[in-house]
C-alpha cells in the first residue's frame, strides 16, 4: 500500500497548526509516488533501475542499470516489492515535512 492512510496522515499532522497541516498536504501530494507508476516502471523498464530511479533509490538503480537487473532476478523480485518501496518512500517523506514545518513554526 504505497498511499498512507488518513488515519495515519492525521496522527503525522498532529499538533501542527491549520495553516500547517494546509502546507504539508499541499507538499505531501507535490512530492509522494505513486505505486501504480513505480509498477509500471518495475515491469517495463525494471531492468534498467529506472523503478528504483523512481522512489529515489540510486544505489540499487545504478546496480540494476549496469547489471541487466542482475540478469533478470532483482527486475523479478522488484515486481513484487517495488509497492512497499514507493510507500516507505511516501512516509519518510511525509515525516520529513513534518520535521520542516515544525522547525519552521
């Protein structure tokens, strides 16, 4: 499941102001992945890394760039988990702009 949940949005917004929580929707939706998109990728483009480009994860792209998906075996088994990548990736950056809006006000 790469979108969070409301439940889960709103204990991350918790203690953050109204004209807050605004700007961390307006940025949370400007920065998340989609999953349809990064499964997509996974399975059309896997074997160049470009799935991994994606949900930010150079290291492992450059690796599938110049490996052929390491000979197919990651472009398989990234079919299967490139979901939870995009969501890990959606919540570290939801928290991120938490921390950033809290700092800021």
């Amino acid at each position: 499941m790469a979108a969070l949940s409301p439940i889960e949005l709103a204990s991350m917004t918790e203690g953050l102001t109204e004209q807050q929580k605004m700007l961390f929707h307006i940025q949370y939706n400007a920065a998340k992945k989609d999953s349809s998109i990064a499964i997509i990728l996974a399975v059309l483009l896997g074997w160049f890394g470009i799935d991994r480009f994606y949900v930010g994860d150079i290291g492992l792209g450059l690796l599938k760039l110049f490996t052929g998906g390491l000979c197919g075996i990651m472009w398989l088994i990234d079919i299967f988990l490139i979901s939870e990548k995009v969501a890990a990736y959606n919540r570290t950056k939801a928290q991120e702009i938490v921390q950033m809006l809290k700092m800021s006000g």
